[in-house]
C-alpha cells in the first residue's frame, strides 16, 4: 500500500514537470541573462551580450508550435504573427529575429551546439546538455509529450 | 519507437530569405536592403516613374561586442517621363556606416555616419517599413536626418516597459567628406541645406503595452551647413498599435536664432485601419510652418497599402495640399521591398 503510494505521488510529480516550461542555456551564459525581465529582451534581440560580454543567441521554435505560442504569450505578450513589423523595423538597424528551429529536440542541440544560446523547452525534456536558467509560469501550457518526437526533415 | 531523426539546423539563419537577407554563418555576415520603385503625377508637372531607392545593407559582427553596419544606396537609379528614359541621374550614397560596441547589455557605443535619432520616422524611413510614399514634411525639413559622430545608446527595463535612449555629438563638417552635398530627398527646396555642421542631441523613448505603444521626447542643438546662427529643436512623437489599428503622430518645434528668422514647427497625425485581409487604409494631416522658407504648408493624404507578404507593400495615395510649390497635390503608387 505504501509502495502504491508513492509510485502515485511520483506519477503525480512527473505530471505536473510534463506541463513546465524551462528556459536552457549553453553552459557560460550568465543566468540573470534569460531571467525575468532580461528574457524578454534577450528573445526581442534587444539585449545581445550578458554581463560577461558574451553573445546572446535566442532560439525559437517555428510560429505555429504550441510552445512557442505559449511562450510569446507568457514572455512577450505578443503571438509572432504580430511581431512582423517590430522585426521589420529591427532588420532594418540590422538586427535580425532569433533563428527557428523545427522541434524541441533541435532546440536542445542548437543550445548545447551553440555557446551564448538561450532557448526553452517542457521540463521534462532537459538532459544535462544544457543548463536549465529558469522555469515559467505559462498559462494554458498545451500538453506535452516528452517522447522524442519524429520530424519531418 | 523513439523519434530517428531530428534536426538542429536554424530553419530561418543560414541562406537567403526574402525580407531577411542572405546570411554566411560561418562569418557572421548578413547582406540584405530595400528597393522601392514609384509611379507619381503631381500639380502642374507630367506623370512620372522612378526606380527611387536601391539600398544594400552590410552587417558583420567580428566579435560579441563589434558590429559593423553599412547601408549603400543607389539613389534615382532610373526615371522614366515624356522625355523616355533616363538613367544618367543615379547618385551613390553611403547612407549608414558606423561601428557598434556593446560595453554591455544595456549600453552600446556607435561612431560613424547614422539617421538622425530625431522622431521616429527618420529612423524607419524605408519606404516598406512605412504605410505612406510620401514623408511629412516636419520628418524632413526641421533636423537633417544624418550625423556624424560618436553616440552611446541603450535600452533600461521599467518593469514590463522599456525606456530606450540616444546621446549624440556630431561633428559632420569635420568628419563627412560629402555632407555638405546632401539634399532634401523628397522636395526641391533650392538653398536649404539638409546637412550639420556640429550637432549634440538626446532621445527618450518609453515603449509600453509589451511594445504596443511609444511614446518618445527628442532634442538637438545644432548648426546646419551654409546657415548662420545656431538652431534648438524639440520633438514629441507617438504611436500605438492594436488589432490592425495604428495611430501616429510627430510634432516639432525648431527655434532659428538667425535674426530675423521666425521659429519652425509643425506636426502630422496619421491613422491606419485594416480593411480587408493585407489591405489597410491610410490617412495622414499634416502642416509645417517655416521660418527658413517663409512659408506654410498643409496637406491631406488618403490612400491604401496592401501588405501580401511582410517583406512586400504597395501602396496608392492622394494628396491635397494648401501650398503647390512645397507639398503639391497629385497621386502617387509605390511598390516597395525588404530584400
């Protein structure tokens, strides 16, 4: 019975890590870096070196995903369809948007792959490829499956 | 079975994309620009086609902190009017070229050719960044819309909101070769020199509503190539964004203490409503009153965008004005691209 127990909070504690969403950083990005307030600016390319003067890279996933709705939502207050002309006008002062790429899985290589890279990702994704910098209160987190997922190339 | 193939790529880094340019990783290169070509018939003159703008943009990051931007333009590439065709009138100009270092997140250091951090048409004049082909008047001629010399820039968190900021000291007479020749782009105002001497200014930019709305106060004390005396402006601008709906105004107040010289000042107000999909409608009142010209000048412009693809606009507008010789009336089309 006590076994049952706790193999049913466990289940439970699993559950509820499904449905976070967690910043990760390459190894060396200071972590004040994709905290709080800094995070927005970090995924507006407004603040592109953290305090050690290394470069910060923000990493999206494409437009449509759930998780990367949820996140503009949650952190920019904006979806990225309506981000179209702040890009626009970044591009032109030569500042690009952050680089997309096509799952959880890929954001979990580029950030490993690349040093400044922030990115985020369900919490039950996380391997110790990358440094977990923050967890986010996201509302309506769509489920999540932490599987690894087949993409279509 | 767990997934057999992911791919870490950036889908949208490496290569060329339209409206994001073509970027070499491997160097942290990234060419890319804007063209804008125009069809216009304007009181008393014939109608008439220009390929306007052909700019070429360079950005290279060395390191985390440099960046080295370019901006080359080909300015009246061709025209084409009763007379036929006429591409002899092409002018290269180097528009933008400085050098940025990030001293830290919230502090960058600029040195080189820049726009004018005056208002916030200036620094976002590319015809497809814009809802209008034509510029206001008060954009134009209350502060030259280049300097030369050294600025340090930033943006500070204020909770959800940001306060952007510019500080700049310009020496263009001793530091731009070519400064003296610059001219009004949009109006032929003969003797009226678009260019500083020296300059010192400061711009205040509070965005809100997670970057909805912008509420900005800009300064500059300066001399201007060719005039007497030493010029103050002071400018306010605003904007907000909501739901397709946008709403934008600038007003400037420029003090000439050449004697005999009344002040400059004037403003516009602009509002843009979706109507249909990529199809916006556009309205803008606009007036200037200026000393230097001793003149006024009002205008009502209405027209549409259409925006098929973020990188993509065309536009038509009609213009009715109360002065012929500044702001004339007529109609104009514009296509405009990012590149």
């Amino acid at each position: 019975m006590l076994l049952a127990l706790l193999l049913l909070a466990a289940a439970i504690d699993g559950a509820a890590g499904d449905g976070a969403l967690v910043v990760v950083t390459h190894p060396g990005v200071a972590a004040s870096a994709a905290q709080g307030r800094n995070l927005a600016d970090v995924f507006r390319r407004k603040l592109l070196v953290d305090a050690r003067g290394n470069r910060l890279v923000p990493v999206n996933l494409p437009g449509r995903d759930p998780l990367r709705r949820a996140f503009s939502s949650a952190v920019l207050g904006r979806q990225p369809e309506d981000m179209e002309s702040y890009w626009n006008e970044r591009y032109f002062h030569g500042i690009s948007p952050p680089p997309v790429v096509a799952s959880v899985e890929a954001v979990l290589r580029f950030v490993a792959a690349t040093p400044g890279a922030v990115g985020y990702v369900p919490a039950c994704a996380v391997d110790g490829r990358v440094v977990v910098a923050a967890e986010l209160e996201v509302g309506n987190l769509p489920a999540v499956s932490c599987a690894r997922r087949s993409v279509e190339p | 079975m767990l997934g057999t193939f992911v791919t870490a790529a950036p889908a949208q880094q490496a290569g060329y994309q339209l409206g994001r340019g073509y970027r070499i990783e491997s160097l942290d290169l990234t060419f890319a620009g804007y063209s804008s070509a125009r069809l216009y018939e304007r009181e008393g003159r014939p109608a008439r086609f220009d390929l306007r703008d052909l700019s070429l943009f360079t950005i290279w990051s060395p390191s985390a902190r440099w960046t080295v931007f370019s901006e080359i333009e080909a300015e009246d590439v061709f025209t084409i009017d009763q007379r036929g065709v006429n591409a002899s009138d092409t002018e290269f100009v180097v528009e933008r070229l400085y050098a940025d270092y990030a001293v830290d997140g919230r502090l960058s250091l600029r040195a080189g050719r820049y726009l004018t951090p005056f208002g916030r048409w200036n620094q976002l004049h590319a015809d497809p960044l814009v809802w209008t082909v034509t510029r206001p008047l008060v954009t134009s001629l209350a502060i030259p819309d280049h300097g030369s010399g050294v600025m340090a820039y930033g943006s500070l968190p204020l909770g959800r909101d940001t306060l952007d900021y510019s500080v700049y000291l310009d020496d263009s007479a001793a530091l731009d070769p070519v400064d003296a020749e610059a001219s009004f782009e949009e109006f032929d105002l003969g003797g009226l020199s678009n260019s500083f001497d020296q300059a010192a200014g400061a711009q205040l930019r509070y965005r809100l509503l997670d970057e909805r709305a912008e509420l900005a106060l800009s300064w500059a004390s300066f001399s201007i190539d060719g005039q007497r005396g030493h010029q103050h402006a002071i400018g306010a601008d605003g904007i907000v964004h909501w739901a397709g709906f946008e709403l934008s105004s600038e007003l400037v107040y420029r003090v000439n203490t050449r004697d005999g010289t009344r002040d400059d000042w004037g403003g516009f107000v602009q509002a843009v409503a979706p109507l249909r999909g990529a199809l916006f409608g556009v309205s803008r009142v606009e007036f200037y009153s200026s000393g230097l010209l001793g003149d006024d000048a009002g205008r009502f412009s209405a027209g549409f965008a259409w925006r098929p693809h973020r990188a993509l606009v065309f536009k038509l507008e009609y213009h009715d004005g109360s002065n012929a010789r500044i702001l004339p009336d007529g109609w104009e089309l514009s296509c405009g691209v990012l590149f």
